[in-house]
C-alpha cells in the first residue's frame, strides 16, 4: 500500500516547542522595536526598558559630616550602573545607617531622579543630616573597687568632651556597647575578679539631643594566685627554663591576661627546646576560704599536625611574604597554637593592618591543618605639615613624607624638611626590616642641618652626613645594633659676640663606629604602665677627632594604684666623653645639656662658661628622675590629658675641655656640680603626638646656671 506523502515527510511538519518559542521571542521582539521607532509604546517593553535604566551620575546634597567620596562607596547605583526602584531605596537606608553609627539620629534621606540627554537618568540624594546626638553621660553603679574613670577608659564608647568633634568617639552604637560590656569584663577578669559581671541601659534625652549609658556591675569575690607548678609527661622538658615565662607569681593578683599570656609563653618555650607538639594549659583550683587560685600548668605532648597550607587573604598591597614572616613556621612545619598567636601579634604590631583574623580548616588528611589568614589593610603613609613651639627652639615646622609599608614590602622610608627660629633640616631615612630574607634588619640615615647663630649659641654649623645601620634580634626583649658613618661640618661665626672656641669657616670631619644595646619589656610601648626601656651607646669617632663616646639611659615603669591609673617611673642616663690620645675634647663633639637632663633648666644651659658666657659644653654627667603620673580628676579619658610630679637630680663635670685662646673660665659656671629640682607637669596625647608642659622650681644651680620656669617639649619615654 501506497504510504501518503503528508505522512512520509511527518518529521518535518512536526511542531518543537523550543523552535516555537524562539520565534515567538523573535516576533515580539520584531514588533516591539517597529514600534518605538513608529513613537507607539508597547506593554511590556517599556516596562523592561525602565527597570534596566543607566545612571549617568549620582549626587548628593546637603552632606557635611561624611564626604562625597565616602557616601560614593555606600551607593550600589554607582556601583552597578542600572536604576531600579529597589536599589534605590536600599541606597537610601545604607546613607541613613552610615549617619546614624557616627550619631546622627535624625537624620532624614531622600532622593529624586532627573533624566538626561542620552536617555540615562541622574540619581540626587538630599540628606538632612540635623543635629548630631552626642554620650551626654556614662554612669556606673556597683563598681567598688575600681573608679568610673579607668572603667570609662577602658572603653571605646566616649562621652562627649572638648576633641569629639574631631575624634568622634562619642557615637552610641549597640554593636560597640556590646563589644565594651565584654571589655570591662576582661578589665575585672585582669585585676582579680573573674567572676564579674557587667550589664547596661541606654536612655536617649530628645531635650538634650543626647544619650545616658547606665552600666551596672556586680564584681564578685577578688582573688590572687596562691601556689605555682608545673607538671608535664614530656620527658627531657627542661621545666626550670619554663619556669622563666610565668607571669602569675605567688600572691599576685589574678589576671586572666597573665594566665593566657604565660600559657603561650611557656609553649613557645617548649618549642623552642625542640618540643613542637607541646600543648599547654592551666588547672585552676579555686580557694573560696583564702581569695586565691592554686596554678598547675600542665605541659603534654599534644596531637601531631602538620600545617598544609597557608591561605592569605585581604592583602591588597601588602605582599604575602610580608605577612608570612612573621610566623615562625611554614607550609609543612608542626601545627602549634602558641606560635599561630605570636604570629598575629607579630602582624598586628606591625601597624599595617586595622584587623587580623586567622582561622583553620581541616587538611586533606587528619593530621594536617589549613591555616586561612584574613586581613584588613590601614593607611600605612603619612603626608602633610605639622606646626608646633618648643621653649627652647621656638615655633617649629616641618613638611614631611612617611611610608610603613614602602611598596608593600614592609619597608619604612622617610623624606622631611624642617624648620625652625634656630635653624633648618633635612632628613631622609629608609629601613629594610629582612634584610637578604634575615631577621636582620637594614638602613640608611642621611641629613643636612643648618643651625644659626642664636643668644645660646655663639656660633652656627652646616653638618651633612649620614649612617649606615643593622639591627640584630637577640632576645624577645634584648636587641643590638651596630653603625657606621661620618659628618661633613662647617662652621659659621660672622656675627659679634664671636666664639673664642672656633673660627668662621672652620672644617670638622668626622668618621664614626659603635653599636647599641636595647632593653625593652614594656607593657605597652606609648603608655606604658610596666617594664623597662634601656640603651646602652658605645661609639669611636675618628678623623679629626679620637674619642670614645658612651651614653646609656633607662626608664623603669610600676604600677603605683593600678586601678586608679598612677603609674611611677624611675629615669637614669649618664654619658662620658674620652679623649683617645689624652688631649682635648672639642666642644663641637661635647655633651650639650639642659632641660632633657634637669628640667627648670633651659637647652645649653647647664654646664661650664667662658666669661663672655659662651657655652662649653660637658665631657660628662649622670641623672636621676622620679616621676608620677595621674589622671586628671573630672576630666574625661578622651580628652587624652593626664598630670605628672616630678624631681629630678643630676651631677655635670667638664675636664678635658679644649684651650681656651686666651678666654676665661667662668667661675660661677662651675661652683656647683649639682643640679636639681621639682616641678609638675601637664600631658597631652594628642592627635599630633605627645605633648607636655613642665613647669620646675630649681633648687640646686652653680651660679650662672640658666633656668626657666615654664618649658614646652614632645614627650618621650627616656
């Protein structure tokens, strides 16, 4: 039987939905763009066509507390490009949020739309920012033991005082409260009361635009360490040398800090001794009776785990080499928690990053670990100009240009230009942390400095010169350096009173070497509360000199009322100046002392005199320094001003100085070899560095001694 054609050729008159569809799509498609050319619209397509919108441009109006640039980051219209309703209004809450975390919260944002020319549309965001609602008060109740003050100041919450409008630390935000309450816990668990519990209310006064944060504190019991010991199944463990990294004494006062902070130091310990796999931690066995912790670290072979891998993240500059070297173990070395942590605090004193995050995930077998480590880059250069006034220099300025992180090698580099009523300097300074992948570290110091003819100084020096140096590691707390460089100095005397000890034009080059040692064990290196600072300075200087000059100085901090913030220090320095070949000491080359040694006493203004009052200088002295520091009662922690008493004694000598050609020794300049005074002081830590104002009544002087009552100066630590 004859088959029909309709059926033989059925496969290509069968209907495939997909091929209908297509054409479907194409048809409209078609139509729709016949359409808009013709002006007629069609539903559907211009539904599609204004939801998929391009922004031309996105503005903002009536913004004064956060910068265009900033807000800019906060818009996902300028991110992606294409309008919609949605985005919108979800732009206008990110605005609203970013205001209220900095205390704006009334403010009010709304936005419009504009079309342009080419068919785009211009998004304006007008914000009403209002008034900004300030921390009126922080008020704590239940807090016995310890005062309101060092409670506030333990915390990142502010109230409002006299630099908010610059710091602006006194925005109420429930995530930072939050992250305080846990803070003012650990502050207690630090200072013997583990079991202390904080709590808090907010209150916002609409009167005072302005908000009340109540905290409530039950501390519980105090408690100090009774017995330390320490055991472990470890055999060959040297435990005397771990003995050394405890930092809970018998009758200490607990503090969860020296626990964890002993833990990790006593495991770095064992691992250094060979011991990689060491795990270590503490039995507490509490005394209700006595107020005390019995200790017992217990040191034991933990499991074998092996780092597989380091992941790095977050590092847009920084290279990765950077952020591994400081960690004391690489991909394939022991796992060991103690080192993980040192490593974070290695990257976290580095300054290059606001945040560090280290997680770990399990490795392609049981025994091996992932180390993932997450990072947050900070600014890490410095540029601008800085104004200030010394008493003993004037007004001072200086332009400069500051990189930690040169090239996101870690480097450090600086350039700067100073200047001031006694002179002019220029400076430059680059510093290699690693030097050829090392621990050792490398640098270049190079200067010209000019310094005029002045009422303390009878004649001025052009010094150019500079210095090679290498940094050496010895201990965790003990560090060497060793140095070599030379000066090129000119002096200038062309003005009357002329100097009887060099002459206008006179040329002095020098070559030096030496080497330094440095202690440093402080609790907190710019305010700290514990430790010691020392360096000891040891250099030969030679060419058209031949002497050996040492300095050493050292500061040791206590704790006087913790808990209230009286911290006591202890300064000693001393220096000598020796003559190699046994003749003069040239008063180019001599020790220039002043307020730095004895304050009350102005720069240069201590020490031997010809009789027309020219300045000799010192071939060497020893000092003295107690000083106590406070907090200032009333006032608030953020303003940054604290009080300080001092006393300060010291002993000057002056053999050894150059022949005088023909001028006098003045005999009231050195009828008294002591010195000393006492005095008070204000301290600012400011926004520009550390400032502080003495003020000194002298009580040991020789006769033509220089004093002054009132000195402005930069604060430093020795």
């Amino acid at each position: 039987m004859a088959i029909p054609r309709a059926v033989a050729e059925g496969k290509n008159n069968m209907i495939y939905p997909t091929k209908l569809m297509r054409g479907a799509v194409s048809a409209i498609a078609i139509l729709g763009a016949s359409s808009l050319a013709a002006g007629v619209p069609v539903v559907g397509a211009v539904a599609a066509y204004a939801q998929e919108q391009l922004v031309a441009s996105v503005l903002f109006e009536g913004n004064r507390a956060i910068q265009d640039s900033k807000l800019v980051d906060m818009v996902d219209l300028s991110s992606s490009g294409i309008f919609s309703q949605a985005r919108l209004a979800a732009d206008v809450e990110s605005i609203r949020r970013a205001y209220d975390a900095q205390g704006y919260r009334g403010v009010t944002v709304t936005a419009r739309t504009e079309a342009t020319a080419d068919s785009r549309v211009r998004v304006i965001f007008q914000i009403n920012e209002g008034n900004r609602s300030g921390i009126a008060g922080i008020n704590f109740t239940g807090n016995n033991a310890i005062g309101s003050g060092n409670l506030k100041g333990a915390m990142l919450t502010k109230e409002t005082g006299l630099l908010s409008w610059l710091v602006r630390d006194d925005s109420y935000d429930e995530r930072k409260l939050a992250v305080d309450r846990e803070r003012l816990r650990l502050y207690y668990a630090n200072r013997g009361y583990p079991d202390a519990q904080v709590n808090s209310v907010v209150e916002f006064d609409a009167a005072r635009n302005a908000y009340f944060i109540n905290v409530t504190v039950n501390e519980g019991q105090r408690y100090k360490i009774g017995n330390v010991g320490i055991e472990t199944s470890i055999s060959g463990l040297n435990t005397d040398a771990l003995r050394g990294t405890v930092r809970t004494g018998k009758g200490s006062t607990y503090s969860a800090d020296a626990l964890q902070k002993s833990i990790e130091a006593m495991a770095y310990e064992a691992t250094a001794q060979g011991y990689s796999f060491a795990d270590v931690r503490a039995r507490l066995d509490r005394d209700v009776a006595t107020g005390t912790f019995n200790v017992t670290y217990l040191v034991d072979e933990g499991a074998r785990i092996y780092v597989e891998r380091i992941n790095i993240s977050g590092n847009v500059k920084s290279r990765d080499f950077v952020i591994r070297r400081e960690f004391d173990f690489a991909e394939g070395d022991a796992f060991n928690r103690s080192m993980v942590v040192r490593g974070r605090q290695n990257l976290e004193n580095l300054g290059y990053f606001t945040k560090v995050d280290i997680s770990t995930a399990q490795g392609s077998s049981a025994d091996k670990i992932i180390l993932n480590i997450n990072v947050e880059e900070g600014p890490t250069g410095e540029y601008g100009a800085t104004a200030g006034y010394s008493t003993s220099d004037g007004i001072l300025g200086e332009l400069s240009l500051t990189e930690r992180n040169f090239l996101g090698r870690g480097q450090y580099l600086r350039a700067a230009i100073g200047a001031s009523e006694s002179g002019r300097t220029f400076d430059f300074s680059f510093t290699e942390p690693r030097f050829m992948g090392t621990r050792v570290s490398a640098g270049i110091d190079a200067y010209h400095r000019i310094s005029d003819e002045n009422s303390n100084s009878f004649y001025g020096t052009q010094a150019t010169g500079g210095q090679l140096r290498f940094g050496i590691p010895i201990t965790s707390a003990l560090s060497s350096s060793v140095f070599v460089g030379g000066e090129h100095k000119v002096i200038a005397d062309a003005k009357d009173p002329y100097s009887a000890l060099v002459d206008d034009g006179q040329v002095f080059n020098k070559a030096f070497v030496g080497y330094s040692l440095t202690w440093n064990s402080l609790n907190d290196q710019k305010k700290p509360s514990e430790g010691l600072l020392a360096t000891f300075t040891q250099q030969y200087i030679g060419w058209d000199h031949n002497l050996l000059k040492t300095e050493a100085r050292g500061r040791y901090f206590m704790p006087l009322i913790p808990d209230a913030g009286v911290v006591g220090s202890v300064r000693a320095q001393a220096g000598i100046i020796n003559s190699m070949d046994g003749g003069a000491v040239p008063a180019v080359e001599a020790f220039s002392a002043g307020s730095q040694l004895v304050r009350g006493f102005q720069g240069r203004g201590v020490g031997p005199r010809l009789d027309n009052g020219e300045y000799l200088g010192m071939t060497y002295y020893a000092g003295i320094s107690a000083e106590v520091q406070f907090p200032i009662p009333g006032l608030p922690e953020s303003y940054g001003l604290s009080g300080a008493v001092f006393a300060d004694a010291a002993y000057v000598g002056s053999e050894h100085l150059p022949g005088l050609g023909g001028g006098a020794l003045a005999a009231g300049s050195v009828d008294e070899p002591w010195k000393a005074s006492v005095g008070a002081s204000l301290i600012w830590d400011s926004p520009f560095g550390p400032l502080r104002g003495d003020v000194a009544h002298v009580l040991n002087k020789a006769t033509d001694d220089r004093t002054q009552v009132f000195q402005f100066t930069i604060s430093s630590l020795l």
